[in-house]
C-alpha cells in the first residue's frame, strides 16, 4: 500500500493548483473584429463580408474552437464603416477605445476607408487584415496591417494581358483601342496609375476613353457617348459599388453597348454580387467579364453549398469567402501564437506559411505574407457571367467553363 507523505500531499495540491492556474488563464472567448459598410452605397458588400464571417466564427466554434486556448470561441464585434472614409475613421477610433482587448481584425471593403481605419489600428498596434486593394494600404510601412488580396498594381498588370489573350485566341486579332471608366476612389486610382504608365504601351493599346467620376454615378448618358465615338475594343470598368454598376450596364444597354456587343471588364467583387442581377435584367450582364482578387475554388465547393443553405443567397463569392478567409487566418495566427494577445497574434501573421485549411479559399493555395504585409503569391481570379450566374474562367485551379470574348459590334 502506498503511503502518502505530507512532502507528496502538497506536491500534488501544488501541481493541481498549477492546472487550475492554467485553465483559468485560458479566456473563455477571445474578441476579433469586423468594420465593413453596413449603410451606404456600399452596403451589399459589406452585408455579404458579415455573412461569410458569421459563418466562419461559427464553423470555427463547432469545431472546438482555439485548441491552443482550451477551446476558447471566437467572438466577432461588428462595426459599421459608413458611407465615407471620415465615417470609417471614426468607427475604427470608436471600436479601439470600446474593445481594448481585441486579438485582431479586418475590413473595411472599399480602399479609401481602409486607408482611414488602418491609420488607427496601426497605432493601437492591433493586427488587421484586408481586402482592399490599393497599394498605398501596404505601402506605408505600416507593421500591422495584412493585405491578403493582389494590390491594384498587381491586377492592373496582370488583367490586361490575360483580356489581350482572350481576344486574340476568340477573334484572331489583338485589341488596339481600349476604354476606362471608373470612379476616383483610393483602389480605382492605384489601378490607372500602371495602366497609364507602362501596362498599355506594352500592350500596343491605345486609350481612346478616361472617363473618371465621383461615385456615386447620377448618369452615364455623356459616357456611352464618349464610348460610342471613341469605339472602343473593350472597356475596363472601374466602379465600386453595385449602384453604379447597375446605371452603366443598364445605359449601355440602352444604346446597344451591351457586354454581347462591346467586351466590358469589370473589376472587383461588387461585380458579383447577387444584388446585382436582382436590381437589373439578367441580359444586362451576361457576358460581363470580372477580375477580382479571389473566387471560391473547387476545394471550396463543399462550403459554397453550405453558403448557399444557409443565408439562402444565390452563390458563394468574392466579398463573404475574404471575409470566411480573415476570421479563419485570425483563428489559426491565435491558435499559433496560443494567445490572444495582439502583439503576439501579429508575430503569428508575420511568420504564419500555411498551405492547407485557409489556403483552400486562394486560387494559389497560400498564406504567407511577407515584410510589407501583402499575401504572397496573391493571385486574380476572373469570373464571366454565364446564364445571369458569374463562372469562374481563370486560373485553372478554380475554372469550372471556358471563358467566351463578346461580339463587339
């Protein structure tokens, strides 16, 4: 029989005491936070981004939770951005001053507001990840801040030599004449600059149409005349939000410049909302082709069918599988860093090189980002609308239908 020593006795109330220190120190919840547009022109998207992250926290929590934290559930705080960058600015000073205990967050959509909202996060020091596209949100220096999608520059170089592509190999020639049409916020902005500078000389392409706006759009009848004189080959369209959207390809349309007759690129998730199709007719935008900075794949099939039961929305796209994504890579930097500590999930991020889980949601299937923060390897997807639904065409590891050139008139 084994005898037990006062010495034993204490030792292992000691060690009990030490477990229970252990478990107690685990939070039983650990704060992320969501700042997108939830009012405003650019609402839909926003909508879409917390559809996607409220299923993405509650994927994560089903599953246990933080492993490394004792199970600890993700708890997402929601902060509306607004209608302007000011608004933006605003709400992300408010969010640091109410939620100090944030591990990290994302947002705010649209570039310009994210360009506001990271000043203050940059200086509480508090990890944020983004979809937004400008380069100057990762330009800064900023030590903070993670840009998971290719910056404008990036898309700038790499669409226009894939559309050349796509023309050439439907018509047999190369396009000559191209048009912009877009509006002067932060991600538009950093998009012309390489166009303009390089992209279209090396491509033999002449601008025939710079039309820039101020969004939102209160009508496009003096820009379908510009169109109309300059004949264009194709048009990037360079809008942000699905109002505007909605007036272009409804006055094309109307003057017969359609996507079935005049090749329209738009650029960016908005695109693809479903909003989109349900504001105008589906003959509006079939055919419209869309570059955007990711596109679920077919190793996200399985959850775009979850996406689709659940908020009862027609596909699975560009701004609620980011948003699925951030939550996911704020949960594995968490779970890496077996903290919920804000310094020490932003470590995590720094040196985080993932090629499963989070990854399956890239065309590239990575996520690693390197010094300025910007996801390496980041890559453009590009959609078409087929039968009023946007089919992934590009790159190949998320194509699902060949991509078609319309007929220009």
């Amino acid at each position: 029989m084994t005898q037990i020593t006062r010495r034993t006795a204490l030792a292992g109330a000691a060690a009990l005491a030490g477990s229970r220190a252990a478990r107690a120190a685990d939070p039983a919840e650990v704060k992320i936070a969501m700042m997108v547009p939830l009012s405003g022109p650019w609402a839909r998207s926003g909508l879409l981004e917390q559809m996607g992250a409220r299923m993405a926290v509650d994927d994560i929590n089903a599953a246990g939770g933080i492993k490394s934290l004792g199970g600890a559930k993700i708890k997402l705080v929601e902060f509306d951005a607004g209608d302007s960058a000011e608004k933006a600015k605003d709400a992300a000073q408010r969010m640091v001053a109410q939620e100090p205990d944030l591990a990290g967050g994302f947002g705010a959509w649209l570039s310009s507001f994210t360009l506001a909202i990271t000043e203050v996060t940059e200086r509480a020091e508090l990890p944020w990840m983004t979809l937004s596209y400008s380069d100057a949100i990762t330009g800064r220096g900023f030590k903070y801040v993670f840009q998971s999608s290719p910056t404008a520059d990036a898309q700038a170089a790499e669409v226009v030599p894939i559309i050349m592509k796509l023309a050439e190999k439907a018509t047999g020639k190369k396009p000559t004449k191209v048009a912009i049409v877009g509006d002067n916020s932060a991600s538009s902005m950093s998009f012309y600059k390489p166009l303009k500078d390089h992209v279209f000389k090396e491509q033999g392409l002449t601008l025939v149409v710079d039309e820039v706006f101020a969004p939102p759009l209160s009508d496009a009848t003096s820009i379908v005349q510009k169109l109309r004189s300059g004949k264009p080959d194709f048009v990037l369209l360079q809008s942000t939000n699905v109002g505007d959207d909605k007036l272009l390809v409804e006055k094309f349309a109307e003057f017969g410049l359609s996507a079935k007759k005049m090749p329209l690129i738009g650029g960016g998730g908005h695109w693809c909302a479903p909003e989109l199709t349900k504001l105008t007719a589906p003959e509006n935008v079939e055919g419209v082709i869309v570059a955007l900075a990711d596109w679920p794949g077919k190793k996200a099939a399985e959850l775009g069918k979850r996406f689709v039961e659940r908020t009862k929305e027609p596909w699975f796209g560009h701004d609620s599988i980011f948003a699925y994504a951030h939550v996911s890579i704020l949960a594995a930097a968490i779970d890496m860093a077996k903290s919920a500590d804000r310094h020490k999930v932003a470590a995590a991020l720094h040196s985080m090189d993932l090629t499963t889980g989070p990854a399956d949601l890239f065309p590239d299937g990575h996520v690693s980002y390197d010094e300025k923060g910007r996801r390496k390897g980041a890559q453009l997807c590009v959609v078409q609308y087929h039968n009023g639904v946007p089919m992934p065409v590009f790159p190949e590891s998320i194509a699902t239908t060949p991509a078609f050139w319309p007929k220009s008139s």
